[in-house]
C-alpha cells in the first residue's frame, strides 16, 4: 500500500492532468463551460430562497439561534454535494475510463483519485460562493474558518476510501452504479442538512442512531463553524475520522488486490 501510495505522489502530474481533464469533460459543449462551476451554487441559493425562505418561510434553530433556511440548507449541501460527487465519480472511474486501462500502462489507482480531485475543486468553488455570500448577508464568524481545513480533510480521506472501494466492485458488478443512487438518496435525507440537528436534542436514542451516520459530525461540523462560528463536535468528530481511515484503508486494500483482474472483466 505505501509503495502504491508513494507511487501516487511521484505521479501527482498525471494525476492533476486527470482530474483536469475530468473538469473539462464535464462542461463540453456548454457555453458558459466553467462559469458553471460558479453559477450552479448560485442558482441553488436563489431556489432554495424562494422555496423555503419566502413561500415556507423556515427558521432552522442552530446553537446561537434562528439561522435563514436556504443559508442554512446551503451550507449542509455543499459538502454533501461533494461526498456524492466523489462516490458517483469514483465508482464510475475505472469503468468510464476501460480504453485506457487496456491499452495505456498506467498507475491505475490514478483514477478514483482524480474523480474526488475534481469533486474537490468544484466544492471548493462552491465554498467561495457560500463564504461570499455569508459576508453579504450573514451570519459572520470568520473564526469559523479555522476548523474548516480540518473538516475537509476528514471528509476527503472518508470520500476516497469510499471511491477506491466501489470502483473496484463496480467492475466486476455494475448494478453498483445503479444502486448506489438510491442508497446516496436514502442518505441525504438521513443527513442534518434539510433539518437542523437541534430538533433531535429532546431524543437521545434517534440523536444517538443519528450520530452513527459517519457524514453527521462533519455536516453539523460545517453548520457549526460558519453559521455560528463553534468548534465542531470533537467526539462525534473523532469517530467520523476513525471511520474514514479505516475506510480508506480497507477501500484501497481491496483496490490493491483486484486492479490486476481489472483489464480481462472490462
């Protein structure tokens, strides 16, 4: 694993190229191209203003008080939006990509990387926008921003374990894809991003279940850090990053031992 790893770092050219050309496919043909990249969380705020903010008129609770619902809904999804991203992008990796595999030598552990690379670029276009907006409209806490890195970082790790794991069962099973739609559906809304984790606070077993969901710490973490401008939730915290080491140990193990069958079962 360390010399797959070390072999990832000496190839980092490659694997940004990848990731690039990732970026660039996905806007072909578009007239805006990567102005998308900007005017997609844009388009989102404004909807999810005029739905909840003006027609529901909701007022999520969070820990310093009542917080507007699409800022709120905004800061939960972007880095949802991310974690499915990187899963749907990677478990499709190996598979979009069977020419070359075939054909061209390559480190192909590359792959799922650059899928989550990419994601990681949009979301962090994305973040721009929200940061904009926050210092627009509010709420602000620039203190926020230090556990923010940290938050990342833990979600990335989770996102690649996650990525290595599905694109080598993808390959040999392609309801993969298929299934993991519905199973990313199921748990976004199993996720504190359409409601606050407040509303929980009053019953300690479903809060508890709640908390088993690895995504949870790291999405009330984001609330907690730009809405109020809190540390995160270290305990809860600390069992998402435990969860995500041991997923990216086992995701690229299991890679490791099945990309040599990859050409014959593409």
């Amino acid at each position: 694993m360390i010399a797959d790893l070390r072999e990832m770092v000496e190839r980092r050219e490659l694997l940004a190229n990848f990731a690039w050309r990732e970026l660039r496919a996905r806007y072909k043909g578009s007239a805006l191209g990567f102005a998308w990249n900007f005017l997609n969380p844009l388009l989102q705020l404004i909807v999810f203003w005029i739905l909840f903010g003006v027609l529901l008129q909701s007022r999520p609770i969070t820990a310093s008080g009542e917080k507007s619902f699409p800022i709120f809904l905004f800061v939960g999804l972007l880095p949802w939006t991310f974690f499915s991203s990187s899963l749907l992008g990677g478990a499709a990796a190996i598979v979009s990509n069977g020419a070359i595999v075939k054909k061209v030598k390559l480190p192909v552990q590359l792959l799922p990387a650059a899928s989550v690379l990419s994601a990681l670029v949009n979301f962090g276009l994305s973040l721009v926008i929200l940061l904009v907006v926050l210092a627009l409209f509010g709420p602000r806490h620039p203190e926020g921003l230090l556990y923010v890195p940290l938050l990342i970082a833990i979600e990335l790790v989770m996102a690649l374990g996650f990525a290595y794991l599905l694109a080598g069962l993808n390959v040999f099973f392609r309801d993969v894809e298929h299934i993991l739609g519905i199973v990313l559906l199921a748990w976004y809304f199993l996720t504190p991003i359409l409601f606050p984790i407040a509303i929980l606070a009053n019953r300690p077993q479903e809060l508890q279940l709640m908390y088993l969901n690895p995504m949870t710490a790291i999405i009330v973490g984001f609330q907690r850090a730009l809405l109020d401008g809190l540390p995160p939730e270290w305990g809860s915290l600390a069992y998402s990053a435990a969860f995500a080491l041991v997923l990216f140990a086992a995701g690229f193990a299991y890679f490791r031992r099945v990309k040599d069958d990859f050409e014959a079962a593409l």
